[in-house]
C-alpha cells in the first residue's frame, strides 16, 4: 500500500519553487520524455504541465476490455474514459502524439491474479504480454486542480508539495462482470468559504471527475482516520477547512484486483499519464444556464456534513419558503422563520434513508378527542412523499391517540391520500435509557434507527417540566414526553432535527419533489454511481399535496372529532382559518412553483 508521509516544504525554498514553476509550466510531451528516460525529478504529477488533462491508467487483457468499458461508463464519477486503446496499442492518438504507455507513466503497479505484487519504472519488459491487452485511459483530478487555483480555491497539496490524499470509502460501485469493487476519492481540504467556487468550478469538468461526492465528516462514507490515507500522502488542513472529496481513478485498480485475472496493470497513485489536450471547463447536457450552478449548504454542525443542488431547484425552495412566511391569521410567526431553513431542512431529509415524523397537539382538554387539526395534514403530506421517495417512515404519537391516528392512516391510504400506510408507534418513557433504546438498535448511538427525526405541531416541555397549550392551560396528562427523543439526539451523532409548522410539512413535500429532479444534486446524494438515475416524476408528481386530497384529509379528521386549534370548532378549518378560504389557494401556490 502507497501511504507515503505527512508533506514538507522546510528544504531550500527559493530552488524548490523554481522548480514547482518550471514543472507547472512544461509541456506534457515533454515532461513525457523526461520521464521515459528517467530524469523526472518530481514524486508526483501534481501540479505538472498545469491546465493540460491527465489520465488514470488501467491495462487489462483484451477478453475483460469490454467489461470494463462498461465498468467505467457505470461510474462515470470515478472513471471518465477518455479513451480505450487497441490491443497491443502503446500510443493514444487522441489524446497525445508519440507517446508509449510502456513508459510514459513515473511508476506502475503490477497485479497477478487480483493480488498487487509489486512497482514497476516501466512496463517493457512485459511488451509481449501487453500486445493481448487493452490501456483505458481514465480522467483525473489533476486536471481541474489549476482551474480551481485560477479560481482563487488553495490546493492544499500543491501547496505542501505532495500526493493528494486518498482513500477506500463504503461507497459501492455498480458492478459489472467480474469488475466489483467501492469507490476511493480523493481528499481535499478546502476553505470553508470557497466550497461553492470549487465546487462549481469541478462540475463543469465531467471528464475529470466532476463535482465533489462528498463533503464534510469522512466517517460518513466510511473513513475512519484521515491521517491514514490508504494512498498518497498525508495532507495537512488549515484552520477553516473542510474536507472535499471526489470520486478518484484509483477505483479502477480497486476493479482490477477484484477481477484477480492472471495479470494486469495500473499507474502507481499519483503517477498519473500526461495528455497533450488542454483542460476545459465541459458542462453536461442544455447546462449552459447559470440555474445549473451548484450550491452548497452545510445541513449538519455534528457531524459536519454538506449537500449540494443546482441553483434552479435552490431558487424554488426559496420560493417556497418565501410563501411560508405569510402570516393569514396574525398569528405572529414571521419572527419564526430563519433564511434557507427549509431548504436545508429538506436537503438533509433528501439525503435520510430514514425519518421520524411527530405530530398531534392535544390542545382542546375539555373535548374527545383533544387534539387540533393543525399538524396531522402537514405530517402526512410529507411522509406521503418520503414514502415514495423510498425513504423509511414512522410516525410517532401519544399512546391514548394510537389507534385512532392509525385508523387515520388507514382512511388516508382508501381514499388515495397517500399511496400505502406508514407504521404508528408510541413512545413510553420508563427512564433515562428510554429515549436510547427507541431510538437506536440495542441502545447503541452507532447504530441509530433513524437519521432524521422531523417534529411538526407538537407540544415541548416548559420549564417547570409541564406542557401548556395556546392558551396556557396546562396539557401534561395528555402529552407523552417525546420532545424526550430529541433532546436525547444531541448525543446521538448522525441524527438530525427539524420542526416545522403544519403549512411548512406542506412546502417540505414540496421541496423533495423538486430536489428529486435535481441532476445535481441526485449526482451528490448518489455520489455519481451508477447509470443516470431514471427520474420517477409521476410517482412523485401522486405524493404531492393536492386541494382535492388535503380536503379529503380534512373531512376524516373531522369525522375522528379532531377540532380547529383556534376556534374548537368541528369543521374545516385549521387554527380558525376555513380551508377554501386560505388553505387551498396556500396549496395551489404551492404547487405552482414546484411545478413550474
């Protein structure tokens, strides 16, 4: 394994900057030729030859070339082709003139049976072997890092004069053939308020890789030690850094070694192969518009963790969070409301694979049932869309309203209010383990069951340890504790907290309806593996809100005796506003902009 050492720049500084300048500045055939005949004097192709593309290397016998070709097109994130040879094919016509893949690379890692078994200067000695093989040619970060530096971002490890940090994470490749294997990225730190200017810098250059994967804490894609780099070296953060990472083509000797064919051969990390063609900055698809400039939003503090989306689908959260801040009843909310809550909300919920909703505030203690009818519509609305986003859903609810909130559910799911029901759980706190062991497997807080818990219209505990409603009464005999659960979260790491008013349970719906047609962001929340996803829009498109299923919802929770939060009366309205008068014309905008 490459791990190399921490970087260091102490030696003679004025000769070893000159020297940075003047590999920066050389032209690839000739840095080519430098290091065909050995007199390269650089551990690394980082920051050579700046603005011109170089290429990851992968040399297989010919019977397995298409397979990895369609390996590489699979998860095009870490492996760009740029071009695949002919058999017995040294040069790459397209990409350089007279040069020889047998030589032209620093150092080559040689695998025998799938097992790595040793570094190589150069590959003539196996020149019979390879006439029977094909060279894929594979993007690299290195070809954006100088656009990047243009762009005014630091390169922490052009900096230090060192390898790029990388690392094996627990992102799966999609597989192909015999070719399996997870993804390694590379690592790095960028200054916290230059992550937007990298990140879009390297999305508009797909054949090195794109757009980062992911940012933030490494634990999250299965890095334990960022100090332990499986290759490369050690690169050394500055305070205000964040750790960026992106898909990285030492994936494809990952794949080699899971293929354990009789031979085959890699670039050493680092040691990339440098073409003649000049990096340009590529964009995808119409992506000519600024609305397909990616953002990036920090939705967690701990552990920390970013997520990204284009500014189109930015803009209409926005939009609908702007709507959210109407104030209909004088109620005195807009003090509430926080910018780009709502859309960090709901770019952390896009990235759980599990959610628990609460909801129910029994304000009415002089009715049967006491509950309001602001809260249900809103929780059901969003986990109508969680659901068909695939995502895990449980709602938790006081005991005493258990069975009537699953009957609830069960009509919502007849009537067409949502498409298949949603577990209804009760939370009993009997101790301090409690809110742990529901939370977690076996009350393990690395093992949470849920990554989201989301709170909407629900009642906390005061000071004095009671519940009060609006009007100040106190609810406590009515209440189970399960604001418990969220407090218990702080020493929960992973876990993430939300709550949102019963019309924000709407716009978040509405929100993961438009992140999930957003190409950027499901590149990052699927950190770019696998084929472009087949956006499922009518399955999306069913869950959304409509009048007709709200009015619907509306109706059975009057039936059940649910009652106005404002007013106590039996009809529809919600906190005392009717619900043709206010609430459909809120959903109709709603869906307006979500849809547009």
């Amino acid at each position: 394994m490459d791990t190399g050492n921490s970087c260091s720049s102490t030696y003679n500084e004025k000769p070893a900057m000159q020297r940075i300048q003047a590999l920066a500045s050389m032209v690839p055939a000739t840095a080519r030729n430098l290091i065909r005949v050995r007199r390269f004097h650089a551990s690394t192709t980082s920051a050579v030859s700046q603005g011109y593309k170089q290429a990851n290397i992968v040399i297989v016998n010919k019977k397995f070339a298409d397979d990895f070709e369609k390996f590489c097109l699979a998860n095009s994130g870490a492996l760009p082709l740029l071009y695949r040879s002919k058999p017995g094919e040294w040069g790459a016509p397209p990409l350089s003139s007279n040069s020889d893949i047998r030589t032209d690379c620093l150092r080559y890692r040689k695998y025998e049976k799938g097992i790595f078994t040793g570094y190589l200067k150069n590959l003539m000695q196996y020149t019979e072997h390879l006439k029977e093989m094909v060279t894929f040619y594979v993007g690299c970060s290195y070809s954006f890092e100088s656009a990047v530096l243009e762009a005014g971002v630091p390169i922490r490890n052009v900096e230090q004069r060192c390898n790029v940090s990388m690392y094996r994470t627990n992102i799966q490749c999609a597989r192909v053939g015999g070719f399996q294997c997870n993804t390694v990225v590379s690592m790095r730190p960028i200054p916290v308020d230059k992550l937007d200017v990298a990140v879009q810098v390297s999305h508009c250059m797909v054949d090195a890789h794109g757009a980062p994967i992911h940012i933030g804490h490494p634990g999250l894609i299965g890095i334990d030690n960022l100090s332990v780099p499986d290759f490369g070296d050690v690169v050394e953060a500055h305070p205000g850094d964040v750790p960026v990472f992106w898909a990285c083509g030492v994936t494809g000797a990952e794949a080699v070694s899971s293929l354990k064919s009789p031979l085959a051969f890699t670039h050493a990390p680092g040691s990339m192969f440098l073409t003649d063609l000049r990096s340009e900055r590529l964009v995808t698809g119409d992506g000519t518009s600024r609305f397909e400039t990616p953002q990036v939003f920090c939705i967690s503090e701990t552990p920390p963790h970013y997520s990204v989306a284009s500014l189109s689908a930015v803009e209409k959260i926005r939009a609908l969070e702007r709507l959210m801040q109407q104030d209909p009843g004088d109620r005195g909310i807009k003090h509430l409301f926080i910018e780009d809550q709502l859309l960090k909300a709901s770019l952390s919920l896009s990235h759980a694979k599990s959610v628990l909703i609460t909801t129910g505030f029994p304000t009415h203690f002089n009715h049967q049932p006491p509950e309001e009818t602001d809260g249900p519509p809103g929780a059901i609305a969003m986990a109508a869309m969680l659901q068909a986003q695939k995502k895990g859903v449980v709602i938790v609810t006081d005991q005493r309203a258990l069975e009537m909130n699953k009957k609830i559910i069960e009509e919502a799911v007849e009537q067409g209010v949502m498409q298949a029901p949603v577990p209804v759980v009760s939370y009993q706190d009997d101790g301090d383990e409690s809110p742990l062991m529901f939370l977690c497997h076996d009350g393990n807080p690395q093992f949470p069951r849920f990554d989201h818990l989301v709170a909407i219209e629900r009642a906390g505990m005061a000071a004095d340890g009671n519940y009060y409603n609006a009007r100040k009464a106190n609810i406590k005999h009515l209440v189970d504790p399960i604001d418990k659960l969220f407090l218990a979260v702080k020493n929960i790491p992973g876990i993430v907290t939300t709550g949102v008013s019963n019309w924000a349970g709407y716009a978040m719906a509405c929100a993961l309806h438009i992140l999930s047609n957003c190409t950027v962001h499901e590149r990052y929340l699927h950190k770019a593996i696998g084929f472009p996803k087949v956006l499922d829009v009518d399955r999306y498109t069913a869950a959304l809100p409509t009048i007709f299923k709200e009015e619907k919802l509306l109706a059975l929770l009057v039936k059940h005796g649910i009652r106005s939060g404002k007013t106590g009366n039996l009809g529809m309205e919600v906190d005392g506003m009717l619900f043709h008068d206010v609430h459909s014309p809120m959903i109709k905008k709603l869906l307006e902009i979500t849809l547009e």
